[in-house]
C-alpha cells in the first residue's frame, strides 16, 4: 500500500477554538506576546481579546 505524502496543516483550516486553545497553551508556558501569536495564527484581535480573560483559566 502507498503512502500519503506528508502535508502540512495551514492555519487557516484549524477551527479557531483550537487556535485559541493553542495560543493560550504557547502564551502560559512561553513569554512570547500575545501580538505576535495573533499574527502567527492569524486570530482576530476581538475575537482573541474576548478570551484573554479565559487564557488565564488555561495556567498549569
């Protein structure tokens, strides 16, 4: 049986809830800012700024 090539997952296909998942996970365990993972991901600045009070629920 063949193998499928490897593709790589765009950002634009991951459901937002999980790039917010994903960028509260990066932010809690890294110092890198915010902006910077808004840009990565491309998630709306008030879509993500209404989660930021929740970012802080997501702290191990």
């Amino acid at each position: 049986m063949k193998k499928k090539p490897h593709t790589p997952i765009k950002t634009k296909d991951i459901p937002d809830k999980v790039k917010i998942a994903i960028i509260a996970e990066i932010y809690n365990h890294t110092n890198v800012d915010l902006r910077e993972l808004e840009k990565i991901f491309g998630v709306a600045r008030p879509y993500l700024h209404s989660y930021t009070k929740k970012l802080k629920t997501f702290k191990t």
